[in-house]
C-alpha cells in the first residue's frame, strides 16, 4: 500500500529540475507578451494592428519587436516542456515499479476540465484544453525513437501547412459572403468593433456569449489548424 501510494505521489522538491521549472517560467512570461494584446484589444488586433488603432511610432515598433521575438516563440518552448513533462512523470513513476498510464489521464481529464471552466468562464484564448486534447495522444508516442518522433513531427506539421495553403488556394472560389466575412473578422467595420468593445466592457454574463463563440472557434477549427 505504501508503495503505490508513493509511486503516485508528485516529485518531491529535490527530485525537481530547477533549470525546467524556471524555463517554463520564462516561457510564460514570453506568452503574456503576446496574450496582453488579446487582453486590451479586440480580436481582430491580434492579427491585423491596424483593426484597432494605429501602426506608427511606439506602436510600430511594440508590434514587430513582440511578434519577431515572442510570437510563437515561448509557445513552442513551453509545448517541449510539456511534452519534457509528460516523460519525466511518467518514466519516474514507471522507475519505481507503477503504472503512469492512469494518473497521466487522470492529470489530462483535470486539464481539460479546468482548460474548459477557463475558456468558457474567464478567457476565451485558453490554451489548456489543446495542451490537454494533445496530450490524450502524446503519451502514446512517449518511448518512440528520436527519428520516429522526427518524422511523425515532420507529418502533423505538413498537415497544418497544407491546410494553409489550401485555404490560400481556395480562396478564388469562395462565396462572396465567405470573403466577406474573411474580411470582416481582418478589418471588422466601426460597428462591429463598437458591439465587441461593448460585449467585453459588459458584465460577466454580458460577455459570455462572445466568450463562448470565440472559445468554440478557439477548440474546434483553430486547433486543427494551429495546433498541427
């Protein structure tokens, strides 16, 4: 009973890597850069500065500076640390004799959980239920070879880029309300700018339902895209 007990204890703070917890620290800190855009601006910003205000001065530079260094930069150090994360858990409990397959699901289930309550009930660009729906499948790959990981790698990213380029090349046949609505989501009109400004100024229950369409887009669509 002991021994179980144990096995799915957390580490304990001498068994920790300080050099990981601190990275990961810096990872996040690296993401809030990008996330305070979300937080202060409308969606739209995120990808066009020019939907909400201007690209000229301090401006200008804020926005370069933060995409060439931070943007997508700290999100793919923290996702290695992740999936750093999953072997060191996993390949010490497995060291002392028990199974990780459990209590990795069980960490997962929880995630996505609190990953849900987070986007739904707080912050509609959570990322903890992409982390957790990736980690349903990352602990199968855990004990594969670097060059079969390499190659697995090298596929789910070709896939994300293929969809791009496909919706690149598609773009000639789409419906013009699909063009329009593309265009309104790069450069929404005042009035649509005007209704979300109002939406997240409102209460908590005044937001959620640009909340939870926004959360659905983010769990759905955009992490197939993105996240391969």
């Amino acid at each position: 009973m002991e021994n179980t007990i144990s096995v799915n204890l957390p580490a304990a703070p001498s068994e920790r890597i300080v050099a990981i917890d601190a990275l990961r620290g810096f990872a996040l800190l690296g993401i809030l850069v990008m996330n305070i855009q979300s937080f202060s601006m409308i969606s739209a910003a995120y990808i066009n500065p020019t939907a909400y205000g201007d690209l000229a001065g301090a401006n200008r530079w804020v926005w370069i500076l933060s995409h060439i260094l931070a943007d997508s930069k700290f999100m793919t150090i923290f996702s290695m640390l992740f999936g750093a994360g999953i072997v060191l858990m996993t390949g010490r409990i497995e060291a002392r004799g028990g199974g990780s397959a459990g209590i990795h699901y069980r960490r997962t289930f929880w995630l996505i959980v609190i990953g849900l309550m987070h986007a739904y009930l707080l912050w509609y660009g959570d990322i903890l239920v992409a982390y957790g729906l990736c980690a349903l499948l990352a602990f199968l790959f855990r004990k594969k070879s670097p060059g079969k990981l390499l190659a697995i790698g090298l596929v789910v990213v070709a896939v994300g880029s293929f969809l791009f380029l496909f919706f690149g090349w598609s773009v000639r046949f789409w419906p013009e309300e699909s063009l329009a609505n593309t265009m309104e989501g790069w450069r929404p009109a005042q009035e649509l700018v005007a209704r979300e400004l109002a939406a997240y100024r409102d209460g908590w229950l005044g937001q959620m339902g640009r909340r939870a369409a926004n959360s659905v887009l983010m769990e759905t669509f955009l992490f197939i895209v993105r996240t391969a």
